[in-house]
C-alpha cells in the first residue's frame, strides 16, 4: 500500500499503519498533518487532509 500526502507530496509511512482501514486517520511524519483515508480499495490509497497541524 501506498500513500503521498496531499499536503506536502511526501510518502507517508504507512508501516506505522498495520490493518489500514477507511476513515483512519494517520499522520504524515514530514509535515505533521492528520490525514483521514477515504479508500483503501486500490494500492495507492486515498485521504484528504483532516487537520493542518501546526
Ligand atoms: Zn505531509
């Protein structure tokens, strides 16, 4: 599975992530933003920014 931040375009590490399901919400470890996934169906899984961070 892979994801990129909308925000910054980074890959998030999803490793942190075992069991990854829709309505998650992780964080991108490069700029700090919560992310909420929306699809998990496809390797490259979706979300949409949940929190600008600090
Ligand atoms: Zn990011």
């Amino acid at each position: 599975m892979h994801l990129t931040c909308p925000e910054c375009k980074n890959d998030v590490d999803l490793a942190r992530y075992p069991g990854l399901a829709d309505n998650q919400a992780v964080e991108c470890q490069m700029c700090g933003i919560t992310l909420l996934v929306t699809d998990t169906s496809t390797d490259e899984v979706q979300a949409e920014i949940l929190d600008e961070g600090k």
